[in-house]
C-alpha cells in the first residue's frame, strides 16, 4: 500500500486563511479549548490501534503513554505552532506516534508515562523509509494534529488512569509470557543487541530530580553520587533528570528519565511499581543504565502474570534489605501473651527453618558485644527511616526526603547495637526491631533526648551498655514471604 502523508495543517509556518467551518477562527486560537468544553462537530468512529490504515479518516481511540519527548520549533510568529511532542501511545492491539503540535499550550506539563489518552483525529500516515523522524519503527503508524489551531482534532488526558487496569496488557502478551522477555542479567550480558528485547523490573529506589543545564541533544555526565548525576548542555536551558533504581531476582541496574519525563516517577512506589522496558538503550560503565530511546516503550504496572511474579520477587528481597523496618503493629500484643517461655538464639533458629514455621514469643537472654552510639552520632546516622526506596539518616527527630518532599518521623537506627550473642548462637548487628517502648528500657531515654545529648553522655552509655547481659521480651512473625525477624518489645536488665 503506497504511503499517504496528510496533514491538516502544517504547524511549522503561517496557515492559509482557514474556512470557518474547518479550522479556528484567529480569536479563537488565543482561547485554548479545555477538555470538558470541546463538542465534537463530526462522527468519528472508534477503533482500536492494531485495526488502523493510513488515509483520511475521522476516528478517535484511547491508549497508554508508553514514550515521549518535546522537540521545540520556535516560531517568531504568534499564531503559528513553537514545536510538538511526539508520544508513543499504546493499547492492546499495538502502538502509534502522535504527534501533537502546540502553541500555547504546554501539554508536557501534565502528561506522564502510564496515563491514559484519548485522542480524536481525521488522517493517520505511515512513517516510512522515506520520512525519516515522522515515527519510530517500533510505532510506525502516526497522526499529527494542532488541537489550538483545528477544530476537529482533540487530545485529552485522563487524570488518575494511572490506578486503573485499562489497557495495561501490552501488544503482543499472550497468557503465558512476552515474545522477547529476558531476566535483567540477560539483557546486561548482550541481550541489548537483539531486536524487540524485553526486560521486566521492579523498582528498587527513586532518586532526587535534579535540575540541570541543557545544550541541545548532546549530554555529558558528571557523578554527584550513586543515585544522581547531573546532565550539562551548552546553550544554557535548565532540564530535570531522575534515577530509579531497578532490580529482577537476577541483577540490579538504574533507569534515567530526563526532562518532564522525571516528574512519572513521583507516583511510582518503590518494591510495588513493575516496568516492562521494550528496546530501551543500555550504557555500560560504573554500572548499568538504562534510559529511553525513540524506539522504547515503556509500559507501567502492566496487567499480567509475570509483573505479579517480578512484584512479589522484589518485596522479598526488599524486606531482607529493609534499613530500618517499623515495629510489626501484629506484635504488639504478645507482652499479653499468656505463655513466655525463654529461648535460646539455636531454638529460634530451628523453629523458623521448620516446615511449616510457626510464630512464637517469649524471652531471650543475651549479651551486647558491641554499641555504636558515638560512631553512629558523628555520622549523622543515630536515627532513620526509608522513604521512596532510599534510607534516611539524620541525628534528629524528622527529616525530609529528597524525593517526595515529605518530613518523615525517624526511629533509633539499629545498627547503633553491634552482634548479640548467647551461649548457643548469634544475631547479626541491626537485625533486631525494637519497639519505642524497648529502646527507652535500652538507654534509658526516649529518642528526642539521645539526639540531643552530647558525645560525653554517648560515650558514658556506650560504655555503660557493653558486654552487658539483658533479658529481651520478643515475638517472631515470619510473614506470608517467610522472612522475619526479631521484633523486641521489652528490654529488662
């Protein structure tokens, strides 16, 4: 079928005088149409991607954001487009490119990757060999439309699509798995040269966004530290960038977004929210990176068996790695408990391999070979917590995230506590939960009072607490992932 190339009207220079019927009346462009006003004029059929065909066609369909990038056109005219965002949307049956020109409208403001949109249109063309940058090859299929400057097309976004499981199935997904599905470690060991390659991950942390100077499409990368680096350009314009960290049960890797691209992961939930990344671009250095090319897709939370698979692999692994777990709200209640017996750490052990574990309670007694009060203070790490994937330290009661903004209560970090033994086995440094109540009966002082106190009273109490043998009241819960720890609810000496 030989290629058709229709346009409505061409963004990047002046419009010819518009019939009244057909386009936008000149006061009418300066009144963008919000989206609960716009009232289609024509009867535009509803379709799904995989059944499109390139011609001259009022038609309207709903898809995922699965790519997208600004390329700005500035214009010295007024009227006239100042450059488009090209969006891959995709739903069940395949993908296309939209791209969306704009005047005075910043659509990049709202849009995020995972959000639904609904798009109405009268022409879709086929980027082929001879249109090069019309659509990537992944979505070869494209509609250009200036929703401020025609009157019947039309772009809307769906705010809150992210919670729902509208078509989040990707094209292609059968019952089973994904044509072109590999484990993480697959993927860094060469599987970037296969084409239409696949890889599901979970993520793992969320960085800081961190703004930026821009200097084109041309980026070089200085390290500020693990999470972030910072992207430079030449001609002086500010841009954001963000990582995330990802992981599959086989290895760990980053992802980074740029532009408004890094405002998608604020919604992301670190161990819950699954990627699946199509032919994303992979930079092997000081570790692996991902980022997004002009053929990725990228589909968020998508609905299937092997996203539940990833999701439950991560929060497993993420409650072995937790920094500084909460107290279990469940054990709260064993200091009621009529029976306590007392322990030894080899019993515990043997009890928690058993098959099938049972949840127990009592006491242990055991001794302090080591605590950390004044190492811990001097690194501003005597209180933490983890938000958004990334621990938190701080030698105060609260403190701020990074990447959320939001001010977190901090608890006593665990690790101020070196190895617990007993005659029969030991616990690892930090691996204890206590309790609020547990840490006052500890130190003799609530948390407020240990960060303000000065590193003569830390030394006093470090030493006063090594080698000294306590009775430890505690309760063990394994979970519905069989990893526990434990959770210490009173501390008697």
């Amino acid at each position: 079928m030989p290629s058709i190339t229709v346009q409505s009207s061409p963004p990047g220079s002046p419009p010819p005088t518009p019939a009244p019927e057909d386009d936008l009346t000149p006061p009418e462009q300066h009144t963008p149409v919000q989206s609960s006003e716009w009232m289609p004029t024509l009867h535009y059929q509803a379709v799904c991607i995989g059944s499109l065909q390139p011609g001259p066609q009022h038609i309207t369909l709903k898809g995922r954001v699965v790519n997208a990038h600004d390329i700005p056109k500035p214009s010295k005219r007024p009227q006239t487009a100042q450059g488009y965002v090209k969006i891959i949307i995709a739903d069940d049956t395949g993908a296309m490119t939209v791209r969306l020109w704009y005047a005075h409208v910043d659509w990049a403001v709202k849009l995020r990757l995972g959000m639904l949109v609904s798009i109405w249109t009268v022409h879709v063309s086929h980027g082929n060999s001879e249109s090069v940058g019309l659509a990537p090859k992944a979505a070869p299929l494209f509609t250009s439309m200036f929703p401020e400057g025609e009157k019947h097309c039309h772009f809307m976004m769906h705010d809150g699509s992210e919670k729902n499981t509208m078509l989040k199935r990707p094209f292609k997904a059968g019952p089973l798995a994904v044509p072109g599905l590999m484990t993480l470690k697959q993927y860094l060991d060469g599987g970037f040269h296969v084409d239409e390659c696949k890889v599901m991950v979970c993520v793992k942390y969320i960085g800081a966004r961190t703004e930026c100077k821009s200097c084109g499409q041309f980026y070089s990368f200085v390290w500020r530290n693990q999470h972030e680096h910072i992207v430079i350009k030449n001609n002086g314009a500010t841009s954001e960038l963000i990582t995330i960290g990802i992981l599959d049960d086989t290895a760990q890797a980053s992802l980074t977004l740029y532009g408004f691209l890094s405002s998608s992961a604020t919604t992301w939930t670190p161990s819950h929210t699954v990627l699946l990344l199509a032919s994303p671009r992979c930079r092997i250095g000081r570790g692996a990176r991902l980022s997004l090319g002009t053929d990725t897709q990228l589909y968020i939370d998508p609905d299937m068996p092997d996203a539940r698979l990833v999701r439950a692999l991560s929060q497993r692994l993420s409650k072995r790695e937790h920094a500084i777990p909460p107290f279990p709200p469940q054990m709260e209640t064993t200091e009621t408990a009529a029976i306590k017996i007392l322990f030894k750490l080899s019993e515990i052990d043997e009890i928690a391999r058993s098959n099938p574990p049972d949840n127990i309670m009592g006491y242990i007694s055991v001794v302090l070979t080591g605590v950390h009060l004044v190492a811990n203070c001097q690194r501003n790490m005597l209180m933490g917590t983890e938000c958004c994937g990334i621990p938190l330290f701080a030698n105060s009661a609260h403190e701020r995230c990074r990447h959320c903004e939001t001010v977190k209560a901090l608890r006593i970090n665990p690790h101020i506590l070196g190895n617990i033994i007993d005659e029969t086995g030991q616990i690892e440094s930090g691996k204890l939960i206590l309790s609020n109540t547990a840490w006052e009966q500890l130190l003799g002082r609530t948390a407020d009072q240990l960060v303000s106190a000065s590193l003569d009273v830390l030394a006093y109490l470090e030493a006063r607490l090594m080698f000294l043998r306590l009775t430890f009241g505690f309760g063990l819960d394994l979970g519905d992932v069989g990893i526990g720890r434990l959770a210490v609810w009173c501390v008697k000496m």
